[in-house]
C-alpha cells in the first residue's frame, strides 16, 4: 500500500474510488452515528479496475490514539485479505456494542450486494480484548467468526494509519499510539504458555530452510494452486528486495497428509524460536501456542539465524509440511508473517 500522507482525517488509500455511504443511503445503506471529527461516517474504499476483491474480510473494532470531545475515538475498520476494499466507521465512545458492529458490517455488505462484489465468507478479527462483542455482533451476520492473527492486510493498514493518519488528525495523543504502548509493555496480544502438540501430530523431523522471494511473486513457483492446504500471505506490498531470500520451516512426517489437514484446522500466525527457552512454537488463533520442538545447541543457532532472517524481511517466513525431503509437493504450506506485539 502507498503510504501517503493523509490529507484527510479518514484518508484510506490512493484508490481512485472512494465513496461516502451517507451518500448512497437511498439504496438502502445505513450509517452509524458519526463523531465530531470534521469527516463523514462510514467511508469505503473500493477496489481499482482489474484488482479482485476477497470474500475473506478482516475487521477491528478499537480505541485510537486520538480524542474527540475529550473522550477516544472508537473505529471500525474492514478490509479484505487483498486490501482491495477498505472501510472506516467512526463510533462514539457510548455506541461501543455489539449492534453498532453488526449494522457496520451490514451496511458494507449490503453496499457490495449493490455493487456487485462478493460479500464475505469468513471474517478476521485479532483482538482479545474484543472477542466477546465481536463474536456476538458476528453471530447475526451470515459469515464465519474467526479469531485470529493472521489479518495481514488489516494489521498493514492499521499500521499505515498509525504512522500517516491518526498523527494528522486534531487532539492526536502519541502516548496512546501502539507503538508507545508497545514500548510500555502494553501491547495489544496477550500471549499464553506453549500446549504440547499431541504425538500423533508431531513432526519426525525439522530442517530450516529457505526460498527465494521472487518464488511468492507473481510468475513465481509457489501459488495457492499448488501448496495443498494452506495460506499465503500476501506479498505485493512489501517493500522487500527481489533478491532476497525467505527463511522456513520444514516439518517432516510419515503422517504429512493428517497433520497438514490439522493445521489447515487451526488458524496459524507465525513460527517463533524462543532461544531463551531453547523452544519451537507454532503460534495461532489469538493467544495460542503449540510447542512443536525443543532446540538443542546447534538447532539454536539454526533458529537465532532463523528469527534474524525474518526481522530482516519484515517477518515473513513460512511452514511447510512433506512426508520426506524427496516430497515434490508440500502437504500444506503457510507464507507467514510475524507481527509485532
């Protein structure tokens, strides 16, 4: 994504299409109430000419760090898993609730019906600290609830709106940023101890490995069409040399098949060595972690080189599953990335 400077309180994107609901209202598009800040409530982003739209959808419902009439601003913000539509509704503080949520969430699928773009089949949300509303404003809405951390182009975005928007707006606090409150050591993903994968779902064998990036771009190797089961995060956006290389994880299995369909199951968010507790952990949903192996000397060098080639490709690595190293086709294959508590 563009990272433009915002001209605007609710700058979206550099899209050419973008479009206030209050002004289609007529074809049956409500809107929340909006809050004093000088924009329009509820303000889309649609996809550009030749770019598709996804009925995967990644939504947020959170506190900024900026205050309106004394009191913190509430958004929600939809994307989907391309990035391609975009939406932002501004809440009061009092109209925080599950209803506010779901009359969002139907009022930019109604807006996509009109439209003609795919409404959703599954819906991303990352935030503990909202599962109860989230779930509940979900459970009225025809679409499948899913907690969890893989929401890349939600987490790109609100990062975007973190550095270029929200500095931009009037009564803007740093101290309230997620940065700074990362610094603090309140950051927003709260973090459990490791459960033990089940024997029958553990690997045999681990190697650490890596692919080239241009492997993941388009004309590259790797596709959806043919890792098996999986995800691949996506890579457009990056800003990431062509010449590098994206460090994994090979899991190994005589029952590759079993485990690949497992985690197919769960919804994995990065693969971490924790080097100070000499552990492998497969991290998913939003607070669980699966450890997977124990590092000895010389796999502990292997997985510091590891979570130093992802901090330098700004997390992104992946996980593969295969019955043996002559596997031509992984079981399941995960293009991940690590994001930042």
């Amino acid at each position: 994504m563009p990272r433009t400077k915002a001209l605007s309180p609710f700058l979206l994107t550099a899209s050419k299409d973008v479009m206030d609901l209050n002004a289609i209202s007529s074809d049956g598009i409500g809107s929340s109430t909006g809050v004093n800040t000088g924009a329009t409530t509820g303000i889309v982003s649609l996809p550009e000419e030749g770019q598709i739209c996804s009925t995967d959808w990644e939504l947020d419902v959170y506190s900024r760090p900026v205050l309106v009439d004394g009191k913190k601003l509430w958004e929600v913000l939809i994307t989907d898993s391309t990035g391609s539509l975009k939406y932002v509704q501004p809440l009061p503080s009092s109209s925080v609730n599950s209803k506010s949520v779901r009359t969002s969430i139907e009022s930019l699928i109604t807006l996509c019906s009109t439209l003609s773009l795919p409404a959703p089949k599954q819906i991303r949300f990352f935030r503990g600290q909202m599962y109860n509303m989230l779930n509940i404003a979900l459970s009225e809405v025809d679409v499948v609830a899913t907690p969890s951390r893989a929401t890349y182009s939600l987490k790109s975005w609100i990062d975007q709106r973190e550095s270029y928007v929200y500095p931009n707006m009037p009564d803007y606090q740093e101290n309230l940023s997620a940065e700074a409150l990362r610094k603090a050591g309140r950051g927003f993903l709260d973090i459990s101890s490791p459960v033990k994968l089940p024997d029958a779902l553990r690997g045999e064998r681990y190697a650490f490995v890596s692919l080239p990036l241009s492997e993941f771009r388009e004309g590259g190797g790797v596709t959806a069409e043919n890792i098996g089961l999986g995800r691949l995060c996506p890579t457009e956006n990056l800003d990431l040399p062509e010449d590098s290389f994206v460090s994994g994880v090979v899991v190994m299995s005589a029952r590759a098949k079993g485990l690949a369909a497992w985690m197919a199951g769960t919804e994995i968010a990065c693969i971490r060595c924790d080097l100070r507790k000499r552990n492998m952990v497969m991290e998913a949903d939003i607070s669980t972690q699966y450890l997977m192996a124990r590092l000895d000397d010389g796999q502990r060098k292997e997985g510091e080189a590891f979570e130093k080639a992802k901090e330098e490709m700004d997390g992104l690595h992946f996980l593969a599953v295969q019955e043996d190293e002559e596997d031509e086709e992984p079981k399941g294959f995960w293009l991940l990335k690590d994001v930042a508590d």
